[in-house]
C-alpha cells in the first residue's frame, strides 16, 4: 500500500498491478483476513460477542447490504460506523475536476471519466487517494428528500444547455457520491415512501431513475439501515420490495447480564475519576444505577416500544459521580462516595429518556415513574446483598424509634455519629473499608436505610432536600 500510495498517475498505478475490487469484495477480503488472524473485530462493543457480531460476520461474508433492528441506546449506528474498519486504508480514483464520484481508475461510470480515460494517456490521468475515513456516510431518515440521497435535476445545467435525460444535468445526491463506499440509514421507517422507492431501485439495480428519466451508473455502495422494531414491524411503515432486497437482518439487544451492563457504563462514564478530588464508587452503587435501567425496561408504567437506551445509565451513572464530586468539592472530603441521595439528582439526566404509558400510570407523572422505578431498583440489589449478608447484621444499627436524616450536602462525620462501629459483616459484604473510611460508611448507612424503606420495614419521608427515615 505504501507505493501505490505514492503514485499519481494512472501509468504508475498500473506499473503497480492494482486490480479493482468492488467495495463488497474489498468488506470481505479485509474482514477474512482479521477473522483468521484473531483480531478485535468490533472493539468497545461489549456483549455481542455470541450474539450480534456472528451475524454482521455472515453478511459481511456473503456480501449483503445489512438492516440492525434494535431500540434505541443499543449500538446500531456505532455498528454501522465500525464497518469501516474493513476497508482499505485508502483507494486510488481518477482525480478529474467536476467529477461528482471517486471513479475507479479501471472501470469508471460516469460518461465524463470514460472519454477522458479514452482521450487522455495513462500518464496524464491524475490519480488520487480517497481514505477510509471519507467513504463512510449517514442520514438520519425524518426529513430526508429523494433529492438528498437520490439526486434532482440540476436547473442551472438546464439553463446551460443540457437535456433533462443527460447525465451532466443532474445534481448527484448522497448515495451517487458514495460510490465505491458505505451509506447508512438511520430509522429507515421514517423514510418518506417515495425515497424508499429510489432506493429500493439501487438495491435493485444499482442505478438511478430521477423525474422518470432513467439514467443508468453502475453504482458500487453497501448499503446499511437502522430501524426499531416497533415501526418496523407495523404495517406500511417500510414497503415489502425495500425489505425483501435487504440482505441480511441484524438484531440487536441490551445487555443481557447487569454486570455486563455496569461494565458498558463505567466503558462509556468518560468521566474521570482520579483527578485532585478522586472519587470511588462502590460497587452495590453501581449495580443500582444499571438496575434502574433494567427496572425501567420492564416497569408497566413505562413504553417499552420505546425502548430504555444504554445512555440512561451512563447519563445516570455521571450525575451520580457529579453529585458526590461537588460534596466533596464543597466539604473538601477525599474521597468522594457516591450515597444514595446522590440518587435524587437523577431526574435531571433521566426526565426525557423515558416515555410513560399513559394507558398503566394512571395519570402518575414521569417523576414519580421514576420514582417507583428507582425503589424497585434499591430493592432488589438490598434484598441480594440481605440474601447473601443476613438481615439481622447488617441493619442491627437502627433501634426502634429512631429517626435518621442523610442528604446528599451532609458530611461523611455526620454518618460516622450515627454508626460509630461498622459490624464485621459490613466489611465484607459492601467489599469497601467501611469500617475506617467516613465516606464509605456513610454511602453503606444510606444504603442500607434505602433498602430497609424499599422492603417496606422502616417509613422514610421528604422535605427540603433532606430525606428522613423512622423505625416505628
């Protein structure tokens, strides 16, 4: 690569021995060779391992345009963008000025570059190098034309002379120019029908028909679509011929294991968390922000044809650290912890993310949905660590008749009054030094006065910010 690099001219590209390959034939080339060499086909995509990326593997080798159907925050368009991981790292294309498309050196398509490689000597014909990077475009479907994509007729080259049936008259739209590269589709039911007509006509014929005149190009793109499943699938939304010339059917899905879940979290956090004013997160904190997610995914008070994206936790999970940096900015503690009422910050980063079913709220707003899907989430990571830890330990610290109060602005000492011996098991079961760091314990008191309230065994009330738990 690193000589045909250096050539300029179509003479020396020759003298090379390049051959053509279409952008098909290069995907599959490149990704046999990664397959047999072991690499990382798809880095940073955690959880497909046995389940998405075997199937994008088969299309890639049989050579399909692709359609990922999944709901929103599961990877889809990232997918697409990785493809281009399996280009080459540059093709040579006829440098002709005015050209719309990166023509191949040896089997052009347009009218322009076929008389110019007849009238021109090799060595006159100037070659330039057209990266991987660039040969890569996407579209977001609301909103999209056909002459977007497509192409339209060109006015000022009607002015000039030129016949509505000539290709100089036309105006190249987004696919045309990815000619010898990738075209991505996002949320392909939301594509205006007649533009689902132009393309179907590419998958087809790999031509272009605009205003009925028929102007024939050989176009050589992979075509890729995103799509959720609930339009998908409804009737009309995509017409039959369009999914009937699409390939291969790509499914996509959340993370199966909440561990696996909290992993793609702290992969996407981007959040530093060793700076001047460290932070640590305890584990069960941890679990708790993905639960949420998880709750949510299932909670009937919640769309689940629209989906609850990975971006809620990750959104969730740095509020969450944001919350416990600024307490420990303001009461210069080191390290911060993130507790429970830090939780109470997370309508700012979740408040839009969720979309309630007005038909099972029963006129509840989305904060309170929240609000329910967040105690769900405490209660079930409370009663695992109950299950493993016992009951009787971990909560022997509150008596009958005590009231407690904790937010998210009181310092780590007020907790350490509160409990001024951890019990063994807490070490142990909270896998943090509770028994000597303030900050620790004060993150596993709230915890545990959180759970206690979620399995209905202490009542706990709000005013002003701070949260007041009473064992009757």
């Amino acid at each position: 690569m690193s000589e045909q690099r250096r050539v300029t001219n179509l003479a020396e590209l020759q003298e090379t021995g390049w051959q053509s390959r279409s952008v098909k034939e290069e995907l599959r080339d490149n990704f046999q060779q990664s397959l047999a060499s072991g690499d990382e086909l798809f880095p940073g995509m955690l959880g497909y391992d046995n389940t998405v990326i075997p199937e994008i593997s088969l299309a890639l080798l049989a050579g399909h345009d692709m359609l990922f159907l999944g709901e929103k925050g599961q990877g889809k368009s990232r997918l697409m963008r990785m493809m281009v991981r399996f280009l080459d790292e540059a093709i040579p294309y006829i440098d002709l000025p005015g050209c719309p498309v990166h023509e191949d050196p040896h089997q052009p398509i347009t009218a322009a570059a076929k008389a110019h490689l007849i009238e021109t000597p090799a060595e006159q014909v100037s070659i330039g190098w057209w990266s991987r990077e660039d040969r890569y475009a996407e579209r977001l479907a609301p909103g999209t034309k056909f002459a977007d994509i497509v192409g339209e007729i060109d006015p000022a080259k009607l002015a000039a002379g030129s016949s509505m049936s000539a290709e100089d008259a036309l105006h190249f739209g987004l696919i045309p120019r990815m000619h010898r590269g990738l075209f991505a589709m996002n949320e392909l039911p939301e594509l205006d029908e007649l533009v689902q007509v132009g393309l179907f006509n590419i998958l087809e014929e790999r031509d272009v028909q605009i205003r009925g005149y028929p102007v024939t190009f050989d176009l050589d793109v992979m075509i890729l679509f995103s799509a959720n499943p609930a339009t998908y699938n409804r009737s009309g939304k995509v017409i039959p011929q369009l999914k009937d010339r699409i390939g291969s059917l790509v499914q996509t899905h959340y993370p199966l294991e909440r561990d696996l879940g909290i992993e793609i979290m702290e992969q996407e956090c981007s959040m530093p968390m060793d700076e001047e004013f460290p932070v640590t997160v305890p584990f069960f904190m941890k679990q708790i922000v993905e639960e949420i997610s998880r709750a949510a995914r299932v909670s009937r008070y919640i769309d689940q044809q629209s989906g609850v994206s990975a971006r809620f936790s990750i959104a969730n999970f740095q509020t969450m650290i944001a919350s416990a940096r600024r307490r420990s900015l303001v009461l210069q503690e080191s390290p911060a912890v993130p507790r429970i009422s830090d939780l109470g910050h997370l309508y700012s980063s979740s408040l839009g993310k969720l979309e309630v079913d007005l038909m099972s709220s029963h006129q509840m707003s989305e904060q309170q949905v929240l609000d329910s899907v967040m105690a769900e989430a405490i209660r079930k990571i409370f009663e695992e660590y109950v299950e493993i830890h016992g009951l009787e330990e971990i909560g022997q610290i509150f008596a009958k008749g005590v009231r407690i109060e904790v937010g998210d602005m009181l310092p780590s000492s007020y907790y350490e009054k509160l409990l001024k011996r951890v019990p063994p098991v807490w070490d142990k079961a909270f896998d943090l030094n509770a028994s000597e760091d303030p900050a620790v314990r004060a993150s596993c008191v709230e915890f545990v006065l959180a759970g206690l309230h979620a399995t209905d065994r202490i009542s706990r009330s709000q005013r002003h910010g701070v949260v007041s738990y009473e064992v009757d």
